[in-house]
C-alpha cells in the first residue's frame, strides 16, 4: 500500500542539528513532492516547506530559511528533512507528506518527535 | 496567531450535525483551494476534504465542505463518537514566494 515511513525519535541539544528522513513505498517516488509539517506538543500544524524528488528543487517557508535543507535518495525513495541551529521551540512532531503542487498532503508519514534539551 | 482562522473547539450530539468555520483572506481561500484535514488523538493528520468540497476515496459522506470568498466550512452530519478529533484547514497563500497556511485547529466533542 502508498506509504511514509519516517526515522525514529531524537533527541537533540540546543545548537545541534537533526536530519528526519522518509521512505516512501507503494508509489512512484519521483513522481509527487514532499512535504514537511512540524506540530509542537498541544499545537496545530505548521508547514516548513516542500521538495520535488525529480528535480530537487525546493521551497521553504520564510520562518525555516537559512535553517532547514531538504533532500532526497531516489535510488532509495527516501527524502530527508535537516533542521540546524536548534532551539527548544523546535521541540515537535515532524511529519513528511505527499502532495502535488499546490494540492493536498493525502499521504502523510506516522511522525518522528524531535525533543530538544540541554 | 494562524493565518487561518477557526473556532478552538466546537461540540455537539452525536447523531446531530456541526460546522467548523475557517476565514481567511484573497491570497489564500479567495484564490485558492480548501483542504481539511482530520487528527486523531496521538495519530497523524488525515486529508478529509481537497478542492475545497471533494472527498478522498474512503472517507464517509458524512463529510462535506463548501467555501464562500474567503471563508470555507466543514461539515459534519450523523455526528459519532469516533468523530472526535482536531479538525484542520489549509490553503496556498500566494504571497511571498507562496507558502501553505493552516488554521489554529478546532477541537471537536461529540457530547
């Protein structure tokens, strides 16, 4: 079946970066984009940014410039979210979802909790 | 502060119906598409409703959305008790280099 898979919990000091990655299975990888949404606990969502596994190319929202890269492995089908510099409000569920341009996120991974603390 | 905004909870009787209401603006809903997306305690978010009123395959018809300008609604007939969740919409802003936006969440409770 069309699935996410996502990377296990982390747990991170203030500063230090962490990479979620995210395997897709059940459908031609290359084919939708990749996108990363972040709740903290208690919070809605929040969308970081998208990737399209074809090409590379990617956009990030304006909070996360300059902070966070994402990335891919076709021959894997597995994108990668890498969030540096961080903070203890960084401290949230990352999910990856899959979602065309502009359309809706109709496959979303299970969550990788990332808890940042001294 | 989200850039969309919806009621933080809302509650009814089961078998009853119940809207959730989210505003925004004309750089998200007033030009672009309304999604909902359904979270259960402890689960990930769901899609529920895309293109402002369609229905994923698999989702009960229960489910309905419709939008007006700069405001969409949820729709929720028949209410059960596994209804209960947080309820989210999303759009595409066009500003900046355009970026997806969410409401803050309504939490729903079927009494």
């Amino acid at each position: 079946q069309v699935q996410l898979v996502q990377s296990g919990a982390e747990v991170k000091k203030p500063g230090a970066s962490v990479k979620v990655s995210c395997k897709a299975s059940g459908y031609t990888f290359t084919s939708y984009d990749i996108n990363w949404v972040r709740q903290a606990t208690g919070q809605g969502l929040e969308w970081m940014g998208w990737m399209n596994p074809n090409s590379g190319n990617t956009g990030y929202a304006q909070k996360f410039q300059g902070r966070v890269t994402m990335t891919r492995n076709t021959s894997i089908s597995t994108a990668y979210m890498e969030l540096s510099s961080l903070r203890s409000e960084d401290t949230a569920v990352y999910y990856c979802a899959r979602g065309d341009p502009r359309a809706a996120f109709d496959i979303w991974g299970q969550g990788t909790m990332v808890t940042v603390s001294s | 502060q989200s850039v969309l905004t919806q009621p933080p909870s809302v509650s009814e009787a089961p078998r009853q119906r119940v809207t959730i209401s989210c505003s925004g603006s004309s750089s998200n809903i007033g030009n672009n598409a309304v999604n909902w997306y359904q979270q259960l305690p402890g689960k990930a978010p769901k899609l529920l409703i895309y293109y402002d009123d369609l229905l994923p395959s698999g989702v009960s018809d229960r489910f309905s959305g419709s939008k007006s300008g700069t405001s969409a609604s949820l729709a929720i007939s028949g209410l059960q008790s596994e209804d209960e969740a947080d309820y989210y919409c999303a759009a595409w802003d066009d500003r900046l280099n355009g970026n997806w936006v969410f409401g803050g969440g309504t939490k729903l409770t079927v009494l």
